[in-house]
C-alpha cells in the first residue's frame, strides 16, 4: 500500500539535492580553490608577508559578511513575501539593497584616499603597500554587487544560474591568480586585483544585458520603501558586524600585541579550520529563502530538527577524521615554517564546527525572528572577549588567541543553538505582518 504524500517527499527530496548541487557544486569549488591558494601562498610568501596579505583578505571577507550579508538578509527578509504578489515591489528592494552597498563603498574609497598613510601604519606595519588597500576596497565593490545578483537569483529560486554565475567568478579569479603564481608573477598586489577585476567583470556584463530584468520596478522606488528596508537592515548589520568582528579579532589583536609572524602563524592554522564555517554558509544560501515561507506554513520546526541532526553527525565525523590523522595532513598542507599552525588549526576545529551546525538555519532563522538576541548576547561577550584575548595572547600568542577564540565560539554557538530550537518549535510567521507587508 503507497502511503499518502510519499510521492511528494521524494520529490521535494529531488528538488532539494538538485538545488543543493547547484549552489554547493561551485561554492565547494571555490572554496577549495581558495584553500588551495592559501597553502600555495605559504610557499610564495613569508610569515610577515603572508599576514598583512591575510589581514587584506580578511578586509574583504568581514564586508562580505558583514555589509553584503546584512543587507541580503534584508532582502531576503522582505522580497521574497512580496514576489508573487507584488514582484515589481520585490525587484524594488533588491535595487535599494545594490545602491546602498555601491554609496557605502565610494565612501571607503574617499577614506583610504585621504588616510591610507596612518592606516597602512597602524594595521599592517609597513609590511604593505598603498595599492593593496585600494584593490581590497575595489575586491569589495566587485563581491558586493556580485552577492545582490546572486541573491536575485535567491529571492526567484534560480539556483541553477546562482551557480553558473558563481561558477563563471571562480574559473576567472583562480584562472588569472594560478596564471600569475606559475608565471612568478604572484605578487599580493596582483592577486588582489584579481580578485576586483572577476566579480566586477561578470557584474557588469550582466547588467548591461539583464538590466531590464533586474532593474524592473525601479518607478516604486521610494524614501518609504527604504526606510522600511532599512529598519531590518539595521539590526543585521550591527548584529553581524559585532559576529564579524568577534570572527576576525583574534588577527588584529595579535597585529597590536605581537608582530607578523604570529599573525601569519594563526592565520594559517584559521584558513584551514575556516572551511567549515564556509560550508555552513554555503549550506545557509539553501535555507535562508525557504525560512520564512516555512514559517508561513507551518513547517519550520521539521525543517529545523532534520537539518541539526544532520549537522551534528556530520560534524561529529568531521572532528574524528581529523583527530586521529592530523600529523600526517599537516605535513602535507603546512610548510616547515608553520609547523605551529597545526597545533592553531586544532585548537580551533571545535568551534569551527559548531559553527558549521549553527550557520544554516539557526543564525538566519534568530536573526528574521529575534535581530536583538544575537546583537545584544555579541554585544555582552565583547569587553569579556578584550580581557580574555589580551591575556591569552599576551602569555601564550597565537595558541592563546586560539583557546580563546574555541572557548567562547563553543558557548556563543551553544546559546544561538538553544534559542533557535526553542523559538522554532511554535513559530509561525503572523498572517497579519504578511498582509501589512504586502500593502
């Protein structure tokens, strides 16, 4: 006898992996050219060279997910309850989303041309030149305008091209990066212009032939419609940017209170032990469009409960692969001049993980429901988290730095992990808010 509704699971099943190779198929991709690139680039570079190029990086990466993901939270928050019955209101609001990213990095290029002396100095001690900061701040315009095409692409379900549009920035930015390294070319200055020149390349190529599309519903633009936007925006982007900042502390930190080659020995033990909280990310591009909509009908905490168990195991697995065979992957992946890393990239596994099982649905669904719970526990953490890292580091370096980055990563994903599982049990998005929003 077929039972009721089978049919329906497996294809929901279907759509679900058929997505999911879309999106993770490229993002596994570049994430393992990214990785790959760092180990290569311990071999090009020098501890103290390596860390100011790290801190660059790290530059990009705390605007992507701090900026870029504070705004596509808005985005997503809103646009995807307007699109079937309002899609020109929806399109609206992802073109708001795109000129306040644009405003906000003219902004950072009028700042580094008036300052980019002093603050060449006090963060990366000399051991940079001026044109890496201005190719960071264009790797930052092109990364985020790439993210609001993507998260078009989100918001209407088209995974297949987020992922081709993705795939296209990875096979130019490594294309041109790779070329440089076998040419001996492979200075930072030129990597970081690779990495502005692909997503502003492809962004730009895009818009000149899908203008139409993208920017349809631009006569609704309005000082409401962004005042409105703007009022969910604001609590994602202080309560990322108090994560973000948690995240990449331990780098400055050490950048004021030692000197370049302990930033360079963290910082190779953090690229490795990043990896996972990418793929959560990764993982969160899936669930992020669906959390609403699910909470409309009712099937949240299903979603919810079958993600975790699956997080967890994966996680758990994770660990045990790199426990028992850690000596011999470090001596693949680190240079004799990092061999500390090791012992970082250990200490930061843990809490590494329980990010991988929080960043999918537990820190997006909290931030749609609760935006002042994260900021407001971040926002407590913090001048405890400056005490603790200025002793760690202070007594023990980088491997102080990584005790106290596991330490409280465990016991801050732990909290947002409580408060999803709680929140999500009964949560169904009010059928009152929708309406009002759909006015």
């Amino acid at each position: 006898m077929q039972i009721p509704g089978r049919p329906m699971f497996w294809k929901r099943l279907r759509q679900w992996v058929y997505e999911l190779c879309f999106v993770m198929a490229p993002k596994v991709l570049g994430g393992a050219g990214t990785f790959l690139l760092n180990i290569v680039l311990l071999r090009f570079f020098s501890p103290e060279q390596y860390g100011a190029y790290s801190l660059c990086i790290a530059g990009i990466m705390l605007a992507d997910g701090i900026l870029g993901a504070s705004v596509d939270l808005g985005v997503l928050r809103l646009a995807p309850l307007w699109l079937k019955e309002n899609p020109l209101r929806s399109k609206a609001v992802q073109q708001i989303a795109l000129y306040f990213k644009v405003t906000l990095i003219g902004i950072l290029f009028l700042i580094l041309a008036l300052f980019s002396a002093p603050i060449l100095h006090r963060l990366f001690l000399d051991e940079a030149e001026a044109s890496w900061l201005f190719w960071t701040a264009a790797a930052i315009l092109g990364i985020l305008t790439l993210r609001s095409v993507q998260t078009h692409f989100q918001v209407e379900g088209r995974f297949r091209s987020y992922g081709k549009l993705e795939l296209l920035h990875i096979l130019i930015k490594f294309a041109g990066v790779f070329a440089a390294l076998v040419t001996d070319n492979g200075s930072p200055e030129l990597i970081l212009a690779f990495f502005a020149v692909a997503p502003l390349a492809i962004v730009l190529f895009y818009f000149f032939f899908s203008r139409d599309k993208f920017f349809a519903g631009r006569k609704l633009l309005s000082v409401r419609l962004a005042v409105e936007f703007s009022r969910y925006v604001k609590w994602f982007f202080i309560t990322t940017g108090v994560s973000g900042l948690i995240a990449y502390m331990p780098r400055f930190l050490l950048t004021l209170w030692t000197d370049m080659n302990e930033v360079g020995i963290y910082s190779a033990g953090q690229t490795l032990s990043m990896v996972f909280p990418m793929v959560g990310g990764y993982l969160a591009i899936l669930f992020s469009p669906k959390i609403m909509t699910a909470g409309q009908e009712g099937k949240l905490y299903p979603l919810f409960i079958t993600s975790q168990k699956l997080l967890i195991l994966g996680s758990v697995l994770i660990f045990l692969v790199f426990y028992f065979n850690i000596d011999w992957i470090a001596r693949v992946l680190f240079p004799s001049g990092y061999a500390e890393s090791k012992l970082i990239f250990m200490i930061l596994l843990p809490s590494a993980l329980a990010w991988l099982t929080a960043r999918p649905m537990n820190i997006t669904f909290v931030l749609f429901v609760r935006p002042q719970f994260i900021f407001i526990m971040e926002l407590a953490s913090f001048p405890f988290l400056l005490v603790l890292y200025y002793w760690g580091i202070h007594a023990h370096g980088a491997a102080g730095a990584a005790w106290v980055t596991t330490v409280t990563g465990l016991m801050r994903a732990g909290i947002v992990q409580a408060a999803a599982w709680r929140w999500s049990r009964n949560y169904r998005h009010p059928p009152s808010d929708a309406a009002e929003e759909n006015q």
